[in-house]
C-alpha cells in the first residue's frame, strides 16, 4: 500500500505520522501560533525530527462556526510558508489542507505533494479535475455542508451506511478524474456528534473494504475532551488512546499534533502485532 509524493513512494503498510501546521489564527487548538514564518519552521522542524513523514499544512480554520475567509486571504497566509518550508526542508511531504481547487493548484506548484481536502469535493467543483491534472495524491474527507453549518447537519437514518455511500460516491467521481493515490478520513467530528464519531472509530475496520489507506484525524478533538471533561490542551492522553484504537482497527495515517506520542503509539503497535503468533 503505497502513495506517490513528488516522486517518492511512500509505504503505508507501516502506518505513518503526519503533523498539523495550522497558520490559522483561530484553529481550536493551537491557532494563532504559527503565523509567523519562524515559528512555523522551528515547529516543523521538531515534528520532523520526531519522525512525521508528512506536514499538513492550513490556513483556514475548520473547527465548528470558524470564520470564512476568502481564497485570497488563504492564499496570503498559505503560499509563503509552502514555499519556506520547502527551501528550508527540501525533502518535506507537505499535504494541504484546502478545500479550494484554486488554493490546491497553487500549493502544489510551490512544492506541496498531497491534497487534503475536508469535503471530497463537495465545496469546488473543480477540485477533482484540478487534483486528477496535477496527479498527486488526494485525502478525501467525509463532513456535510461547510464548517460554518456542519455542526447542524448530524442527522441520518443509518449513519455507517450513508458514509460509506458517501465515500463509495466520491471514490467513482475522483477514478473518473484518474486520480490514481487516493486516502480516506472518516471525519471525526464534522457533521456528527460525539457518539456518533465513536461509533465511527469503533466501525472502523469497515474501511478496508475500500482497500485504500485510511487517515484517522482525532488529535485533540471534542469527542476526546468533552467525554473527560477536559480542555483540548489537557486532551493528550485521550489522543493516544484513541490512536491506538484507530492503528489496531486499520488506520494507516495519524493526523496530530503531538507527533512524538503518535510515532509511541505506531511503534508499540509494531511490537505487539510482530509479537503475535
């Protein structure tokens, strides 16, 4: 199970680690901290050293209700650093994370390798002719409406099969466009509630049936925090555990913050599957 990043193929049989940059200022977690360029390299820097294989980086902010802002502000905020971190780190894997075909097109010509788009190209049109154009490799979410609305949008008759349609849906339309390396993520938390987004990691062997890699994003996020009646800055541990859960049920990607924690959990996974007879 490989993806190809500018020329390099990366395998997920062992899963990998890829670090959040966010260069938002009002990300739930830890907006606002790397807006300037030297903050975003010194963190980039560290997430490598402890062995992220892939940075993504953002500039608009996903989380529930954030603030829209317009292609040309996530532009400002995103291009530059795409830039920098190539110059400073040439054998970086950048992902980005837009869900604008335009934003991607200009990413990727800067030296970014993979799209990570949070509506699968629900909220461009062009998003998966532009990605099938640029033959690089496509992480497809699955959330309903925008983050602006998703947050009322968490009824469904049966949920596990209506993401599956989903991604069954958008798997055809992204073939149609040849786009060759494709990675789903299940959405924690967008446009579903907190049971529902464990009901979702504990059903998330059902994604093999995709035979494609799967990216599990719960760093920090509200099913962990607001289950321990915690703040997203006191929600480390439940992370880890949560990543343990997604590795042994087929996670071949952890999308974190806290990239020393997830490569533990990757390896102490490792020792314990090799160890079973």
């Amino acid at each position: 199970m490989t993806i190809n990043c500018n020329g390099k193929l990366i395998d997920l049989t062992t899963p990998k680690v890829m670090g959040i940059l966010n260069l938002t200022p009002d990300s739930f977690y830890d907006g606002g901290k790397y807006g300037d360029i030297d903050a975003a390299i010194s963190q980039v820097e560290m997430m490598l050293s402890d062995g992220a294989t892939f940075i993504d980086v953002g500039a608009y902010s996903s989380r529930p209700g954030a603030t829209d802002i317009s292609v040309e502000e996530e532009e400002r905020r995103l291009i530059p650093v795409v830039r920098q971190l190539v110059t400073t780190f040439p054998e970086i894997v950048i992902s980005v994370d837009t869900f604008r075909a335009s934003v991607a097109k200009k990413a990727i010509e800067a030296g970014a390798a993979i799209v990570n788009d949070i509506s699968a190209g629900m909220l461009d049109d062009d998003m998966m002719a532009v990605v099938g154009a640029l033959q690089v490799p496509y992480i497809m979410m699955h959330m309903r409406g925008t983050p602006q609305t998703m947050k009322q949008l968490t009824t469904y008759d049966n949920f596990l099969k209506e993401v599956m349609y989903y991604f069954s849906e958008r798997v055809a339309v992204a073939k149609s466009h040849k786009i060759n390396d494709l990675v789903i993520d299940p959405g924690f938390g967008f446009a579903k509630t907190t049971a529902q987004s464990f009901e979702l990691l504990n059903n998330l062997d059902l994604f093999k049936a995709f035979e494609m890699p799967v990216l599990a994003g719960v760093s920090r996020k509200s099913m962990i925090y607001k289950t321990l009646d915690v703040a997203a800055d006191g929600a480390l541990n439940g992370t880890t555990v949560l990543n343990t859960v997604a590795i042994s049920k087929g996670a071949r990607i952890l999308r974190v913050h806290d990239v020393k924690e997830a490569m533990e959990v990757i390896s102490l996974s490792n020792a314990l599957t090799s160890n079973v007879s």
